[in-house]
C-alpha cells in the first residue's frame, strides 16, 4: 500500500473547528463532506458545541475515539500546533492544515510554519490550502465552491471511456478552477488537490502517489514552485514508464528574466528555463493556459497516443478546415496530401466540388452531411497515412450532428489512431452528449486544440526514451582564494585536467610580453582583456583580433589598456590573454547554469555576439551524454549551418557534442561552486575539431 494511501483513502475524518455556519469556512468543510456522501466515520471537534446538525460533535479528538485516519484543521492559526499535537496523541496519521497566516505573510510565521512538521505527529497537507476532493471516494475535504453539490455519472469520474485525471496544484483557487473545467468538460476525475505552502507534503508527493495509483491515468499540475526536485523527476520518470501522460502549467515566469546574470547563458537560462527544460526531459507535457491545459487532458484520457506527425482534417466547412490547417501545421505537424487511390475512394461518393486531398472537405450535404464524414473517418482510419485524425464541424444544433456514435465509437474503442473533434460554433447539449456517447472529447478551443495534439504527439515521440545514464566526474579539488569571477585563462587553467581541449594561450601583462607570447604561439594572433570586473570583453574595448606582427601586437595592447582604464578605471586587470588566431567555422556556445531548484542545466546555441540577440538556444538538465548535446545542437534553427548552408559542407558535431557533455558533467562535479560557466564562441571547424575562444565562470 501507498503512503498516502489512507490519506486518499481515510477511514474515519475529523474537522476540527467544526462549526454549524457554512457562511464560514470551518463550517463549509464539515458540510462538504457530509453532502457529498463520504461512507467513512465523520467527527466534528469543537469544545463549543455538542452537536452539529444532528451529528455528534466532541470536544476533543481524544474524546471522539475511534478510527480517524485523517483530520481537517480549520482552527486560528495560533491553535494550529496545539491542534497537531492533539493529532499526534490520538494517532492520526494525516492532517490537511487549511488554516492560513503562515510562511505566506513572511517574516516570523515562516518559523512558525517550520515548526509544524514534528516526530511522531501526522504528515501534513498544507498550511494555507483548500483541501482536497475524491471523486470516486465521495470524500470532499476542502471548502471549494465546485464540490457543492454531489457529483453523479460522468461528473463522478466515469467518463469518456472510464479513465480519470488526477489535479495537483499549489493554488487552492486556480486546482479547483482546473478541476472543474475538466469535469464541466465530461472528462472523469479521481482527486482534486491543493497543497498550499507545503510544509511537509510536496506536490512531488502527490504526483508520486497519483503515478502509482490505478484509479489516475493522467495528470495535471499547476506549479508555482517544485519543492522537493529529486522526488518530482522521480515521479515524471515513473510516469513515463508507466505511459501516464502528465499536464503541467508552470507560473512565476517573469521575475527570473529580469535578474541580472554576468554570462549570456545566465541570462537565457533563467529559473523558467530550469523548469522548462527538465519538464521537457522528463516527458512532461507544458500547456500555457487553462484551455490549453484541459485539451491536452482531454485527448490523454480519450484518445491513444499517435504514432507520427502525420494527420487527417475532415471538415464540413472549407474555411474551418483551412484554418485547422493552419493550426496544425504551425504546431510542428503535417497535413500530408493523400494517395491518389485514396482521393479517388472519397470521389465516388462525394460530391465534384468537394476536395478530398486533405483536408477533406465533404461540404455540408443536410442530412448526408454527417453519414458522409463518417465513411470518410472509416475510410482514413483504416488506411496507413495518418497518424490521427481530426473532425471539423458544427456542434450548434439540439437535434442533430454530424457524429455517428455506431460508427465512431467503435474506431475510438479500437484505438489505432487518436480522433479529435473540433465544434467552430458553440456546442449544444445535444452535441456535447452525442461526442461524450462516441466516447471522444469536444474541443471548442481552435488554438488549444492545435497545441495540444502538437504536444500530444511529441508526447507519444518521447514516452519511450528514458534518460541514458551519464558517468560522473569526481571534483578535484580548487586553489583556495579564487575571484568569484574566473576569466578565460582561469577557466581553461582549471579544467585542463578534465581533458577540456587544450588552446594555445599565454598571459601577458605588458606589451613585451604580448609581443614574446606572439612570437612563441605564431602569428596572427588575438589579445584579450582579462579581468573579473570585465566579464563582457567586446563592450570594454578589450578585444583585438588578426594581429599579424609585432608592432600590431603592441599597438593592440596599448589600445586596450586605454579602453579599459576609460570604460572600468577600477578593474583589477589580470593581464592580456595571447591567442593565436584560430581557423574560421562555425561559432557554438556551451554554458550551465546552476538553477536554485534542479542544478545545473545545459545551455547549447549558436555562438558569437548574435546568441542573446536572437535566443537560439537549447536547454537540457546536466549532465548530458554526447547523444543527447548532439540532439539538442540539431533541434536548434540555426543547425542549418551545422548540416552544411548555401553549398557548404556539413560540418561534424561529435567533437562539440562531446565537450558540450564534459562541459555538462563538470558542472554537475562543482555544483557547490559554479554558478553559472559559459564557452563562447567555441569554433567548430570543418574538420570537427574544436577551438575554445573564449570562456567564462562565476562562483557561488
């Protein structure tokens, strides 16, 4: 048995702070799970009152005796921990704290919630949640306005085919908002549940229980922060593996952009981009609104996973098949035109103005119009050129619709390819009934609808690569007394023993140095300005390249010494780093950065200045193998240049690949020491070889 199994599942519940007002919300819980049928023990505690509505009410949770495996606090907050202990005495095992006043106000009532979690006491929900909600059990523990009234028949998680969603979220309001566009929507629900500011129990805790859990078959997350990262990309592991999709809404976007970063990886990875990417890694499906979030939910609980990119538009109408089109299209997936055989089989019974390449368009034909999309749905179904398939019509009418449930059914049931059902008009009763009869889900939302298959079918592309296991790196150990800003002969100097490619670099500090290091690395060669007040070289004057002779080396020098003593008068200044000239290719950037909640996270673009300019960039959690930095070097829209542009010849990325996964596991070695470490440009040449020409760390 789960852990939280009898948190789900309790056989007895108590409200403690029970009171007869439902206008408060002490009140409302105790009368939500009355009305909603919980078959399990009910105890009202409050010393005020001996009964409540013709239930027994005691003034204690000792005094109630008895099984109660699960207690709902709605007390003051300043009682909240005299009420745990009274838990702990009686033995029950879990405790949903709705009380607020806790470590979301801030200053001292953070302590005060930390203090909450103690030995011997219950595992705690909350503090500052609403609760939460079983549809199958009929257990309402939350005060939520959407569990008023008890739920029946579909809305009581027997849906579309029998399969529920589970709902996780960190916002009470905004879960049981999501729960209830799902249910509103026909889909089926198991639990609905808010977990608040998490003080002990974790969203991750609930995903993990969910995941495990043979009454979820999908699930759907609203995160504001993921508290316990290691348990998270645990559970989403488990749910690949188990081929449970999960929908995720990740809010609290905004502040991470606006931090300041000293590397142009810090600046294009930021906390957003951490989620983003370990999301994207763990089989994690993003959705960006509620709409979004529902559709995809939808086509997980009703529709198979699709097999490739390829898919179907049948439409009754030319404009909405057009603009399904469009949608799909622009979502990553392909409206493929069909086989001439194919064309000619939905000629023979369509009419000539008809078009049947695909979309289809069978027209509106009055009372054919439906029995002729639906040969057309057997027709597509039953051949090998589509991976799904989605249906285009009006859902207006209370008397008819285009759908036939003796024939879709039996295609939803069989499950070769998922089915999609668009309604361009707003549906009726009569038409949501009659999709919910053909067992599919009635998507009214164009854009989330293209969304969601796109991501659906990356989905379905994914679900069967877990991640491949990455040696680590034993750190070595640091010189003491390092800037908390390393330059590039640092960088370079301190990661030579991890095998990073060596580069030939002399460090001058006045020009008859230079001049000597030129003279031993061979002309021509570049200067530049090393100092850790100066991450951002170019912008400081400290940059010269293609000096050809002695006297341009000097030259060069005292340039850069007056740009900088102008542009950082008090910069400590290291030196001039002596470089000789590398041979031209194609400029790569490699960074990590090491994100607060989940560690370092690989970042891979196109090199040089352009990369914060035009953010084309690819992100993974470190460390990476070499297989999957290649991936990412291919999913860039730059590639181009890599594969070969314009006539030039491809160029290989094994090379850079497997630095960008040193560089991944290094960072995940120092991972108490790095914050964030950037190479950029690294030069890959037509030969593969690689060349770090510039490099960039900075140190917690």
């Amino acid at each position: 048995m789960h852990p939280l199994e009898r948190f789900f599942w309790p056989r007895g519940v108590a409200v403690l702070g029970a009171s007869p007002d439902t206008h408060r919300i002490r009140g409302l819980l105790l009368a939500h799970l009355r009305n909603n049928g919980f078959a399990g023990r009910i105890v009202p505690v409050n010393p005020s009152y001996r009964e409540i509505d013709g239930l027994a009410c005691y003034p204690s949770l000792a005094a109630a005796g008895g099984e109660v495996d699960l207690a709902a606090i709605a007390v003051p907050a300043a009682s909240v921990p005299a009420a745990l202990d009274d838990c702990a005495a009686a033995g029950v095992p879990f405790a949903v704290i709705i009380t607020s006043g806790f470590a979301e106000q801030g200053g001292g009532t953070g302590a005060d919630q930390a203090g909450l979690r103690r030995a011997g006491g219950p595992r705690l929900a909350g503090p500052n949640c609403e609760g939460f909600y079983n549809a199958p059990g009929n257990l309402a523990v939350t005060f939520s306005p959407t569990v008023e009234a008890r739920a029946t028949g579909a809305a009581a998680g027997t849906a579309l085919g029998g399969k529920r969603l589970g709902v996780i979220a960190q916002s009470g309001g905004i879960g049981f908002s999501l729960f209830q566009r799902a249910r509103a929507a026909g889909l089926g629900i198991s639990y609905a549940i808010s977990t608040g500011n998490e003080a002990d129990l974790t969203a991750a805790d609930f995903l993990d229980y969910m995941i495990a859990d043979p009454r979820t078959d999908a699930v759907l997350m609203f995160c504001e922060a993921i508290r316990d990262p290691d348990r998270f990309r645990a559970a989403a592991e488990a749910a690949r593996a188990a081929g449970k999709p999960i929908v995720a809404i990740k809010v609290g976007t905004s502040e991470a952009g606006q931090r300041a970063a000293a590397s142009h990886t810090a600046a294009l990875s930021g906390a957003a981009t951490a989620y983003h990417a370990v999301f994207a890694a763990h089989g994690v499906m993003e959705a960006a609104d509620p709409a979004e979030a529902v559709a995809l939910a939808g086509l997980a609980l009703t529709a198979p996973a699709p097999r490739g990119r390829r898919v179907g538009v049948i439409t009754v109408s030319g404009g909405g098949g057009a603009w399904m089109a469009d949608t799909l299209t622009a979502n990553g997936l392909e409206l493929p035109t069909l086989s001439p055989g194919l064309q000619d089989a939905i000629r023979a019974y369509t009419p000539s103005y008809a078009a049947p390449a695909n979309p289809v368009d069978t027209t509106a034909q009055g009372s054919n119009t439906g029995p002729m999309m639906m040969r057309t749905l057997a027709l597509l179904e039953a051949s090998d050129e589509l991976d799904s398939l989605v249906l285009v019509s009006s859902f207006a009418s209370e008397t008819r619709t285009t759908l036939d449930p003796a024939v879709l059914r039996p295609i939803v049931e069989r499950g070769r390819l998922p089915v999609a059902v668009w309604s361009y008009t707003e549906p009726s009763g009569f038409g949501r009934a009659t999709a919910a009869e053909c067992g599919v889900f009635l998507h009214t939302d164009l854009r989330a609808l293209g969304a969601a298959l796109g991501k659906y079918t990356a989905w379905a592309a994914m679900r069967g690569h877990a991640p491949v296991p990455v040696a680590p790196l034993a750190p070595r150990p640091w010189p003491a007394g390092l800037p908390l800003v390393l330059t590039e002969h640092r960088v370079k100097s301190l990661l030579a023993e991890y095998g990073l490619p060596a580069a030939p670099d002399r460090l001058a500090r006045d020009a008859a140095e230079a001049v000597a290091a030129a003279a031993t690395l061979g002309y021509p060669v570049a200067l530049k300005i090393q100092s850790p007040d100066i991450p951002h070289k170019t912008e400081a004057g400290g940059v010269r390249l293609g000096l050809a002779d002695a006297e341009a080396v000097r030259a060069a020098f005292a340039a850069i010494s007056a740009a900088v003593a102008a542009h950082a008068p008090a910069a400590e200044i290291e030196g001039v780093l002596v470089s000789r000239m590398a041979p031209p290719g194609v400029e790569v950037a490699i960074g990590c950065v090491n994100d607060a909640t989940f560690g370092p996270i690989l970042m891979l673009g196109l090199g040089g200045t352009g990369i914060e300019l035009f953010g084309d960039v690819a992100h993974h959690p470190a460390p990476v193998g070499a297989e999957t930095a290649e991936a990412m070097l291919h999913s860039l829209t730059g590639a181009r240049l890599l594969r070969g542009f314009r006539g030039a010849a491809p160029v290989p990325t094994a090379g850079v690949a497997a630095l960008a996964s040193l560089i991944s596991r290094i960072a995940v070695a120092h991972r108490d020491r790095i914050a964030e470490i950037e190479f950029n440009p690294v030069i890959v040449h037509p030969d593969g070889a690689v060349t770090i020409a510039d490099a960039l760390a900075s140190l917690r």
